[in-house]
C-alpha cells in the first residue's frame, strides 16, 4: 500500500506515502486556520465561523474543560495541534484517492505519545519539583502496609504503560480499520473475478459491510483524534494538580 | 492478488510495532511545523478575536446597564412632574370650585336682595295707587251717593259737611265690614 518509494531515502524503504501526507496535513491545517484566523472581524464570516468553532471545540471542550483554571490557554495549542494533526491524519483512511491513515504506520502514533508524555512530566516537575515523582507514584491515603504494592503498579501503569497504551490505542484502531476496509475491497475483487454467478452475487453483501464498516471508521477516525487529545488533557491536569489526587 | 501476495510476504517479516525511523523523523518535523504555525498565528490570532468579542458584548451590556439607569432616572423624574402637575391641577380645581361656589353664593345673595327691592317697591307703588284710588274712589263715590241720595229722598243734601259726615261713617263701616270679612 505504499507509493513507489519517491526518493531512495533510507536504507530499507524510500519516501513513503505516509511521509507525504504528514507533510500535506500540515499543509492543509495550517492554511486552513490561517485563512479562517487572518481577517478576524467581530462578526466572522462563513470560513472564520467554521475556523472559530474548530478552534473553539478544542479551547473550550478539552482545555478549558479538562484543565480549567487561568493557565489552561498555554496548552491549547498543543492540544489544538494534536487534535488536527490527527484529525487529518486519520480522516485520509477514509478519503478515497489518499486512503491510508498516517497512523496506520506506528513510528508517528509513537511520536507523537513522546512528545506527550515528555510535556506532562516537564509540566509536572515544573510544577512540583521533583517532589512531583513522588506525588505521581505515593497515593495519599493509603495505609503504609499497602504501599509497597501500589507504588510499583502507580510507577508501572503511570510511567511505563501509558505512553503505550497512549500510542498504540491510536495505532491499532487506524490498522485495524485500514486493514478490514482494505481486506473487504480485495474480497469484493476476489468474489467479482468468480465463474459462477451465485458466487458473483455475494460481493454486493460484502460491498454492504464494507460500506457500513467504512461508516464505522469514518467515526473512529474522529473519535481516537478526541481521545488521544483528551487523554493529553487529563495527562497534562493530572501533572499540574499532583498534589490533589 | 498477486500484489496483495507479494505485498504480504514482503511486509509479513515486519514487525507492526516497530517503527520506521524516517516516517518518525518525518512526523516529528511536522508536527513541530504545524505547532509553531499554530503557536505563532493561529492561536494568538484567534484568542484576539475572542478577547475582542468579549470586550465588546461586556462594553454593550455595561453601555446597555447606563442607558437603563438613565432611562429609569428620566422615568423617575417624569413621575416625579407628573405628581407635581397633578398636585397642582388638583390644587387649582379646589381653588376654582371655592371661587366659583363664592361667586355663586354672592350673585345669590345679590339677586335676593334685588328681587325683595323690586318686591318691595312694587308693594309700595301698588299701595300707593291703591290709596290714590280709594282716595279718589272716596271722593266720587261719596259724590254720587249724596247725589243719588238727594234725588231718592228729594232734600238736597247739599251740606257738604254733614254729607261728608255720614259718607265717612258708611265707608268706614264698609272697610270694618271687608276687613272682617277678608279676615
């Protein structure tokens, strides 16, 4: 499912039409809200209207209401990126021409939770100094007998797991979905190619679910974009409010 | 299918979780990209609407709150005039009521005290006549009666003084007689 490698570049595969539509997805984004954001008037326009309402989803859906407080609007950018970097990036699964989420491919998923979890402890230790380590991994509350069992699932689920779970969930929903549309098009192409009719005939029932399963991933498209970047929220608030959990 | 097979068995070596370090490097470098644009111009840009919108809808309601404030002083001050004038018209209704039922009360009495004049002066002046009357009425009748007298008798009654004697005495028997009678 790759385009002709573009340019020899590195050593096993070329340019790979991931690359390509990473690149275009930034392209796309950044004109987009540009646009949307350069002639600001009180009362927007068509283009700014649609602009405000995306940006706003985002400022006041998950920062303002994961975060909250003063200082939610210093992460709304990161949240906004996220959010439709990934929106874009999966939203070309279900593009015909493009077809292929970016994530479908695992090295982006993982940046991507890099850089998330690299924020949330910065903003952490920031916050709390390295007090902040063991605020994230000493649950107070806890009778002292019990600690030395929480503390390595708190160390486990919150420094090692997380970042996983936070990338992989994003990753193998975007294969997991190419993957059945992909399968459900070489079957309809498979049963089409048959000698007998009857045979034939069942590819229209399998057109039908893969119809309603490109429905289906049309929406978890959108959702895991919203997951991943509400789960950054709460990471992010978990790190600023330590001492309260 | 035969792309699908040899697509298959070349990435079926591959294992799914293990990154290709340039796609990596390419999404790093993008994403890096996209949120400085989104840091440097897009964020700002729109926070300053947003900033503006609001300053502006609070800058109406605040102009709004010292419109109503003024209308309601204004509305104050009208009913304020309003009671004033009222007051006033009252008051002057009340003066005018007591200057008419004065000037009522004293055409009233002026018109009394004309019509007893008038009264009174006709009383006067039909007394009058009617006292020139009986005086002149005395004089004839006294007259003719002698007269009629001195033919029915045949004796000249002629002496005035005894005539005028016996004349008197009849009509002031007359008038005891009418005056009894219109008692």
């Amino acid at each position: 499912m790759h385009l002709p490698a573009i340019l020899p570049w590195g050593a096993a595969e070329g340019f790979s039409k991931q690359m390509l539509l990473v690149l275009l997805s930034v392209v796309f984004i950044a004109v987009f809200f540009v646009l949307a954001a350069r002639k600001q008037q009180l009362v927007p326009g068509k283009l700014q209207f649609a602009g405000e309402a995306a940006y706003g989803f985002v400022r006041n859906g998950i920062a303002k209401d994961i975060i909250g407080g003063r200082d939610f609007i210093k992460y709304v950018p990161l949240l906004f990126s996220l959010f439709f970097f990934i929106l874009v990036n999966n939203i070309y699964g279900a593009i015909p021409f493009f077809q292929l989420p970016t994530f479908s491919h695992v090295g982006g998923a993982y940046v991507l939770a890099g850089i998330v979890y690299f924020t949330w402890i910065a903003i952490g230790v920031k916050k709390n100094g390295l007090r902040y380590f063991k605020l994230a991994t000493v649950p107070s509350g806890v009778p002292w007998f019990i600690l030395p069992i929480v503390i390595p699932i708190e160390i486990i689920s919150n420094f090692l797991v997380r970042p996983v779970t936070h990338s992989l969930r994003l990753f193998a929903t975007m294969l997991a979905g190419h993957l059945i549309v992909m399968i459900a098009g070489y079957g309809i192409e498979f049963l089409i190619m048959q000698e007998n009719v009857l045979l034939k005939g069942t590819s229209v029932l399998v057109l039908a679910g893969a119809i309603a399963m490109y429905m289906l991933e049309a929406l978890i498209m959108v959702l895991q974009a919203y997951v991943f970047t509400l789960l950054t929220a709460i990471y992010i608030e978990g790190a600023l409010h330590a001492d309260s959990h | 299918m035969n792309q699908l097979i040899i697509s298959a068995a070349t990435e079926g070596e591959v294992n799914p979780l293990m990154p290709n370090i340039w796609e990596m490097g390419v999404v790093f470098v993008g994403f890096a990209i996209l949120f400085f644009i989104v840091v440097k111009f897009v964020v700002p840009m729109f926070e300053k609407t947003f900033a503006e919108r609001a300053e502006a809808i609070e800058g109406g309601i605040a102009k709004a709150e010292k419109a109503q404030a003024e209308a309601s002083a204004a509305l104050e001050e009208y009913k304020q005039q309003l009671t004033d004038a009222r007051a006033e018209a009252n008051r002057i209704r009340e003066e005018a009521r007591a200057e008419g039922a004065q000037i009522l009360a004293d055409l009233k009495e002026k018109a009394a005290a004309e019509s007893a004049r008038i009264t009174a002066q006709a009383h006067a002046q039909i007394e009058s006549e009617r006292q020139a009357a009986v005086v002149s009425l005395r004089a004839e009748v006294g007259t003719l009666a002698t007269t009629l007298a001195g033919r029915i008798v045949g004796e000249a009654l002629t002496d005035d003084e005894r005539a005028a004697r016996v004349v008197d005495r009849f009509l002031a028997d007359l008038e005891t007689q009418s005056a009894g009678a219109a008692k």
